[in-house]
C-alpha cells in the first residue's frame, strides 16, 4: 500500500505531546484500577455517585489501549511518514480531549486532578498544532472517492441529529428546573465543541473542500474510541448496580460497525 505524503511543520512537537499525554493518561487510568482510594476519595464526599463509576472504568480501559496504541503509531509513523497514521494520531488525541475533558470541566477532585488538566490542555494544542501543521499544497492533491465523502458526511450528519436532539431534549427540564445536570460536561462538550465540529466537517465534505480529509479521520477515530469506551460502561453496568439497556447497546453497537467500516475505507481510500 503506497505511503499518503503530506508534510507537518508542526509534526515532531505533535508528537513529542502524544508521548507524553500517552504517559500520563496510562498512569492515570491503571492508577484507577489498583488505587481504590483515587475514586473512593470523591464517592465519600457525595460529589461523584457511585453509579457512574461504569463509564469512568470503561474509559480507563480505553486510556489504556490508546495510549498504547498511541505510543505504536507515533513509532509507525517516525519509520513511514504516512500522513495517514499521523490523522489517527490527532484522531486519539481527540479522545484525550475529551476524556480528560469531562473530568476537568466537572471538577473530578481526585489526588492527580492536576494530571488531567495537563492532559486536557496538552491535547488540545496538539490537535491545533497538528491540524494547522499541513501544507496546503499537499492538502490540494489529496483523494478520497465521493461515495466515501458522502457516505461519511450522511452518517455524521445523523450522528448530529440524535446527540443534539438527545441532549437538547435531556437539557431542557434542567433549564427549566434551575438546576444543575451531573452529566453537564459531556452537554458542553458535544454541543459547544464536538457537534460543531462535526457539522464544518460536513459541510466541507459536501462542498469537497480539501482540507476536510484529514479532520475527517480524526471525526472517526473520536467516534470510535468515545463510543467504545461508552458501550462498555453500558455493558459493566449490572456490576455497579444499574440495570441493562439492550437497545442502547444496539444503538452503540452499530455506530461502533458502521464507524470503523468508514475508518477502513477512509484508510484505504485517501490518496495523494
């Protein structure tokens, strides 16, 4: 399979962050695993409920294997200079971004809370300076068929269309209510930055705008990793005393399918 050649002033500072953020995030995630104390220190307090610990395990989990996975890609990539492998990099470092992001943005006080906004500011700036890295000229003779283009653009789209509605739908009674949601991190987040960011890449797309194919790789390494980590906790959730939702697991599940389908083709169809 021939290299895809795009060249990143920005790429051995990007890289220099991934390692790092790859580091910092496995030793904050095994940490949760043999530190009882870590999680057990907020749930004493009342702040953090013991039924969410489902969905901080299952992103602990994929912590683990992204930073792994991470720290392979950034040595794939130093030996094959693939702007590819360099896409999913940024790709996880989404997942970081928000990840930490939700810990940072709901106060998770926990002893290493300075690690996470470490994390969370690290991959912030190695997205901008990873997707502002490109040349443009080598943006100008990048391909990816327009079935692929299309077919990424619906599918996005309708992962806009239920998260917005969903949230919007979940917010409103709190709005009305004057209260506060525990889950409003994960609202700021997807309405303010995620979704946002989904519906440029569509219009991009559409419009066939080069500059849409690398952020199109990095909408679905996010969808990928977020969403795994997610059906996961769902999964893990009868071991924290909260009952199975089949159809949310379906629902999950197949956007998982269809992301990683797309993520092969994107792979497999970008070209310079």
């Amino acid at each position: 399979m021939k290299n895809v050649i795009m060249k990143n002033k920005n790429e051995k500072t990007v890289l220099i962050i991934s390692l790092i953020i790859s580091v910092l995030s496995a030793y904050s995630a095994i940490r949760g695993f043999i530190d009882e104390d870590l999680y057990g220190g907020i749930i004493s307090t009342g702040v953090f409920k013991p039924v969410y610990m489902a969905g901080t395990i299952s992103q602990d989990i994929i912590t683990i294997a992204s930073s792994a996975i991470m720290i392979v890609l950034a040595v794939l990539y130093i030996k094959r200079k693939d702007a590819r492998i360099f896409i999913t990099i940024l790709g996880l470092l989404s997942f970081y971004f928000y990840a930490y992001g939700t810990y940072v943005i709901s106060v998770l006080y926990t002893p290493i809370y300075f690690i996470y906004m470490i994390i969370f500011a690290l991959s912030i700036f190695g997205i901008i300076l990873g997707v502002s890295g490109f040349e443009m000229e080598d943006m100008k003779g990048l391909y990816l068929p327009k079935w692929l283009r299309i077919s990424n653009a619906a599918f996005l789209s309708l992962i806009v269309c239920i998260f917005v509605l969903m949230w919007a739908s979940m917010m409103i009674p709190y709005i009305q209510s004057h209260t506060v949601p525990d889950m409003y991190a994960i609202f700021i987040l997807d309405l303010c930055f995620v979704m946002p960011f989904f519906i440029a890449v569509i219009y991009m797309l559409i419009k066939n705008y080069k500059s849409a194919y690398p952020l199109l790789g990095i909408a679905l390494t996010k969808t990928i990793t977020l969403i795994l980590a997610v059906t996961i906790g769902e999964i893990t959730f009868p071991a924290h005393g909260i009952g199975i939702d089949i159809i949310m697991i379906v629902i999950y599940s197949v956007v998982i399918v269809i992301s990683s389908l797309l993520f092969v083709f994107y792979y497999l169809g970008l070209k310079t």
